[in-house]
C-alpha cells in the first residue's frame, strides 16, 4: 500500500499479493481494494483490475474459492534477500 501510494504502480505481481491478503487474510470486501486501486494506479486499467479482484475474490467466471498466496512464500520466493520488504515495510 505504500508502494502504491508513492508510486501510483505495482507489479502485478505485488497487485494479486495484495488482494489475496486483503480478501483472504484481512476479510476487506473485493469492491472496496478494487475501487481504491482505481483510484491510485496510473496505469489502471478497468478490465484487468476488476478481473484480477474477481479472481481472487471467487467471484468471477471462474467461482472456485481457495485462491489465497501465502505471503510467507510469496516473499521467499520473490523477495528472498528482503530487500523490497526493507523497502516499503518500516
């Protein structure tokens, strides 16, 4: 969120991080990390961004449930120095 914040960009990487946590781990409704990522990316774009919310939400065309990434892994596997976590995370 910080990322974001400063940037207005993710990763899309980062962005589908961020809504299996929010989603999944924080129990935020999908709607709202869909309209707040429509507000501060500058490469938003309706269709990927709803899409990707969606997906991760179960809600989609695509209804199966259980789309969570584990940051623990997600950060082993993609930041493993924790450089980016130094980064953005104070």
């Amino acid at each position: 969120m910080r990322e974001l914040t400063a940037t207005s960009y993710l990763s899309n990487r980062m962005r589908q991080n961020l809504a299996s946590y929010l989603i999944n781990d924080l129990g935020c409704d999908w709607r709202a990390g869909a309209a707040w990522f429509e507000t501060h990316l500058i490469d938003f774009d309706v269709y990927s961004n709803q899409g990707n919310w969606l997906y991760l939400s179960g809600c989609g065309t695509d209804p199966r449930g259980g789309r969570r990434f584990n940051p623990d892994k997600q950060a082993r596997d993609y930041d493993p120095d924790g450089s980016y976590r130094a980064l953005w995370c104070r």
